[in-house]
C-alpha cells in the first residue's frame, strides 16, 4: 500500500479562522484508490516551514507521495511553488502541466495557477489548487497515472512500454 501525505498551506487555516475541506477531499479520493494517508497538516502560507514538513517527510521516508493544496496563486503569501522547488531535487514538469490542460477545459482561470512538482529521494510532491472542487478535478484526472510513476520511482517497476 502506497502511503500519502497531505499538506494544506493556509494563514487562516491554520489560526482556525476556516475550516480545511480540500485536504479531506484528497484524502477521500486517496484512500478510494488504497492509499494510506499517513498525516494531514495545516501550515500557515510560511516557505520555511511548508519546505521543512516537505523534506520532513521525504527524508524520513515516512510517504511516497506528498499533495499539497492552497498557495498557487498570484497572492503575495502563496509561497507553495517556492518552497516544493527549495526542497525537490528533480523536477516533474508533466504533471502540473497536465493539471493545467485539463483544468483549462473547466475554467480560464487554470492558466493563473503556479503548481509545480518534483522528486525528493523517492518521494513525488505535487501542489495542488486549493479550492476543494479543483482538487478534485485535478487529482481525479492524474491518479491513475500517478500508481505507475510511482511504481517506477520505487524500483517496484521498470518498464514504461505498455504490453
């Protein structure tokens, strides 16, 4: 079983003033698809300490997958992009990119979004958006690509070419 982490970044989240809903969502579709959610935070929109938790986890080897929603915007604070590239050591451009082809069909406003993702050691990190509707749309539309890449980055796969 695969074992996920989930990181909401939030000022207001994180003081209590709003209640999280996107980090449940992920967690909803995550354990649907037999992910062990291991930790769900709620971090205020602070780069050092959104990196921190990323490479916490990753280096701990404590989940293979890392999600983070909130914090892709153009709003000064929305600082996620940032702090996953502080901490990834390999980029995985496809991703995001992917997110955001898709998301265009929804909403123009997809076109704004910063999300980025990468590899540390053997774990993926992916932003996600931060409202709960496009995180579902966006989680639901990669998920079951994501099962192989991580397959792949594990060393449990090594072959790309479909039979």
């Amino acid at each position: 079983m695969k074992r996920a982490a989930i990181i909401t970044a939030s000022d207001s989240g994180y003081r209590g003033e709003r209640e999280d809903l996107s980090g449940p969502a992920i967690k909803e579709i995550l354990e649907r698809e037999g992910y062990e959610v291991i930790s769900m935070d709620i971090l205020p929109d602070d780069q050092v300490m959104l990196a921190g938790k990323m490479q916490e986890i990753a280096d701990s080897e404590k989940a293979e997958l890392i999600l983070t929603t909130g914090g892709t915007g153009f709003s000064e604070r929305d600082v996620i992009p940032e702090a996953t590239e502080e901490v990834i050591e390999r980029k995985v451009p496809g991703i995001p990119e992917a997110i955001r082809a898709y998301s265009m069909t929804i909403t123009k406003r997809a076109m704004l979004s910063r999300a980025t993702a990468g590899i540390r050691g053997k774990t993926l990190i992916i932003n996600l958006p931060g409202s709960p509707k496009a995180v579902r749309e966006s989680l639901e539309y990669i998920i079951d690509a994501l099962a192989h890449g991580l397959e792949i980055l594990s060393g449990e796969a090594r072959d790309c070419a479909r039979k």
